[in-house]
C-alpha cells in the first residue's frame, strides 16, 4: 500500500485511482525531483539530522533510480500515484527503510513545488532560446530587403510605403517583449519552497538558505502558507506563452493573407505546404494556419488555471494537481510553434516585384504630399489634409496613380504647387523621409539592424 494509507482502512476505488493519478503527467519531472531530493537529503545532513551513513545510502539510491528512468529500466506505477512516490518506493525498494528518512522535514505540497519551479527555470532558457533563433531569421531576411519596398497596411488597406524590412523587424521586438515576460517570469519564481513542508513548516532545524544556493533559487520563500497555494508563477508562464502565440499567430495570419492569390506579395516553399485530397492544384498553407489555430489552446489553459485558483482557499487542494498538465501542454505547443515558425522563415521567397507594384495602388504617399504642402507653403496640417484629398479624388475619378497625374492637374486643385511635388510621388523618397526614431528610412532599418544584433551577443 502506498505510505500515506497508513491510516486508511479500504483500498481507493478504482476509478478514483485511475482518475486522480498523475505519473503519465508528471514523471518529466524525475531529473527535478530526484535534484531535489539530493539537496534535501545533504542538508538534513549538514544539520546532523541524519547521519552520512544513510545520507550515502539515500544520494547512492537516487542516482541509481535517475539511472534507471533515463536508460528506460524504470517501472512507473499507477497505483503509487505520482513521480515523488514512485520514486520513494523505489528507493525503499533499493536501500531498505533508510529510505524513509528522505522526507523528514518536508512535504510532497512543498517538494511538488520545488521541482515544478525548478523545471520552469530551465524550460523557460529553452524558450527564449528559440525565440533568439527566430529573432536571428528575421534579422538576416530583413537584411536582403531593406530596400523591398511595400505597402504597410491599417485597416488591410494600403496607407503608406515601407521597407519589407522594417515589416519583418516589427515583430522581432514583439519577441523581445515575448523574452522579457519569460525573464521576468524566471525572477519571479526564483523563490526555493522547500522546506514550506505541508503549509506551517517544519520543527526540525532545517537550513533553508542551504537548499536554496544548492538549488541555485534566489531566496527561500517568506510564508509557508503562500508557498505550498501559490501558483502565480504558474500563471505568469502560462500568460507569457499566450502573448508569444498571440504575436506569432499574428504573423501567421499575414503570411496567409500575402500568400493567398489576391496579394501574391510572398510564396511559400513546397516544404511548409499540403496539398489538397480533391482539388490537384492546391497549395495550402497548413503550418500558417497550425500556429494561428493552436493559440487558442494556450488562451485556453490560462484560462484553465485562473479557474482553478479562483475559488481556492488557502492553503493546498487536489485542484492544484492540474497545473503540471497544464503547463507542460502550453510549454510543448510554443516550443513547437516557434520550431514551426522558424521553418517558415527559411523557406519562403519575397515577391518584390508584386510588393512594389502593389505599394503604388492605394495612394500611399498622399501623406508625404500633405506634409509637403505643410512645409512648401506653410499652411497648416489640417489644411495641406483636405487639398491633399481633393488631389486623390481627382486622380481616383480620372483612374490615375499620383505619378501619372500632370503638374497642370495639381495646379488646378492649388495653383501655388510646382513640379517639385512630382518627387513626393516617389515610393523610395518617401521611405527615405521616414527618418524620425524607429520609423522606416532605409538607415535608420540598418542601425535596427546592428543594434538587434548587438543586443543578440
């Protein structure tokens, strides 16, 4: 029987059994819990609440059992519950009743914790590594076309000319912010719960400062109560991922769109393509619409998790049990994501004619045109505005683009005007004049460019 029914007369139901197991869930924990329990087990030493002879003994099993499940010899059993008892078992099983004396002065609430933060810490290096490898794509994609030259869009329609580069860089700062939330995240859950114990501590003269530097955490956390019910940490993962799928679901609903057959201004590789099971032509773009899709899943285990904390009383409850699923489904779905989006990056080719030609429907550089009237006949904005617009009605009623339009034509809407306007028409002048700090002027893309990549160092 498992050790915590000692007091308990009848053997659980089975359904209740195979429903409130969690080993298939948390047994990628192993490497933590057993890093853990080493720890541990050195401390009681230190404080001479153990002797060497059983701290051997204890550190000896544990590295032989981490042996076992890393080489798959391990046998995880439904009916000891989850990854912590199994392991005990086993330990009991290799080193005799020694083996109890690896959970004196703690608790399976406080080490659950403990090894949960610790594989956080790690998964989360994981992420943003990745997240650099994209940022790394994008910055070498963005180089080959700071001078591409396309429509950027409000509303999906096209408002002004811009660099394809300064496009593609837009979201290398939505990944920082994405590695920010993560770092902040690693901070915030720097705190060692070990030694909370089941929710008031423990009467054994631990050393908490001890695990905390062995288990390389900041500080030992200040309130029992809060550390075995806390799962901010939880949360805060949980929403960092959320975001990161937001801003990657947002490219791919872009790239879909530019791949599609109404704006041609991408093309994607047969690699991250499928075909279709009844019409031959088709290309889809299936891992686009992948990302776009799965973010709902990561929207939704946050949700999950507010839920559950929601009507909880201090301190812990089985509800809390969840969280493990929950963030190891939204870690395994962004790591993919991110794998997924950086495939994508290396395998789709620019139409840069189509983007050109593209950038000159719309009127695009209609607010180059008023800010010129502002500074060529130092009229107020509002006003270059509406004699700017009454040009566009006229060169949209006489189906002409602004460069096809005639000095005479603009002389009859504002007889002040000269042929100079005529440059203002010119797509790669007016992204040149975009120089204001972080707007899309070929230089001021070249110094993004370096500064992103110094920052990558």
């Amino acid at each position: 029987m498992p050790v915590w029914n000692a007091r308990i007369s009848k053997k659980s139901s089975n359904v209740f059994q195979k429903f409130g197991n969690s080993i298939d869930i948390d047994k990628r924990l192993y490497k933590e819990d057993i890093q853990v329990s080493i720890a541990h087990t050195e401390m009681l030493f230190k404080q001479k609440i153990i002797s060497f002879k059983i701290k051997n003994k204890i550190i000896w099993g544990l590295s032989k059992i981490k042996n076992e499940i890393s080489k798959k010899k391990f046998n995880f059993n439904t009916k000891y519950e989850d990854i912590h008892m199994n392991i005990e078992n086993r330990l009991f099983e290799i080193i005799g009743d020694d083996a109890g004396f690896v959970h004196t002065g703690r608790s399976r609430n406080d080490q659950v914790i403990t090894d949960l933060k610790l594989w956080l810490k790690n998964s989360t290096t994981e992420i943003n590594n990745l997240l650099n490898s994209s940022i790394k794509l994008i910055i070498k994609i963005s180089e080959a076309n700071i001078q591409t030259i396309m429509p950027g869009f409000t509303h999906l329609k096209n408002a002004q000319p811009i660099s394809f580069a300064h496009y593609l860089l837009a979201y290398v700062e939505m990944f920082k912010r994405d590695k920010s939330r993560f770092n902040n995240n690693i901070i915030s859950l720097n705190e060692n719960p070990l030694g909370s114990a089941a929710l008031s501590g423990t009467s054994f003269n631990i050393d908490r400062v001890y695990t905390t530097k062995k288990l390389n955490f900041s500080k030992p956390t200040g309130n029992s109560i809060d550390t075995v019910s806390d799962r901010d940490f939880v949360i805060d993962f949980l929403y960092a991922v959320s975001v990161c799928a937001m801003h990657i679901s947002r490219f791919a609903e872009e790239f879909i769109i530019w791949n599609s057959d109404a704006f041609k201004l991408i093309k994607l590789n047969d690699k991250i393509v499928t075909g279709s099971s009844i019409m031959p032509q088709k290309k889809n773009p299936d891992p686009l619409e992948f990302l776009r899709g799965k973010t709902g899943n990561a929207y939704g285990n946050l949700i999950s998790m507010l839920t559950i904390l929601k009507g909880l009383p201090l301190s812990y409850f089985k509800d809390l049990q969840d969280d493990k699923e929950i963030v190891f489904k939204s870690f395994d779905q962004i790591k993919y994501s991110i794998l997924i989006l950086n495939e994508i990056l290396k395998n789709f080719s620019v139409n840069k004619k189509r983007m050109y030609e593209f950038a000159q429907e719309g009127y695009t550089t209609a607010t180059d045109l008023a800010d010129y009237i502002v500074r060529d006949l130092n009229v107020p904005f509002r006003k270059a505005y509406k004699i700017t617009s009454k040009i566009v009605n006229y060169a949209e009623k006489n189906k002409k683009r602004f460069d096809e339009l005639d000095i005479k034509d603009i002389k009859k809407i504002e007889p002040k005007l000269n042929e100079e306007i005529l440059n203002i028409f010119d797509l790669k002048k007016s992204i040149k004049s975009k120089i204001s700090y972080g707007g899309t002027a070929f230089e001021n893309i070249r110094k993004m460019i370096k500064k992103y990549k110094k920052e990558l160092k």
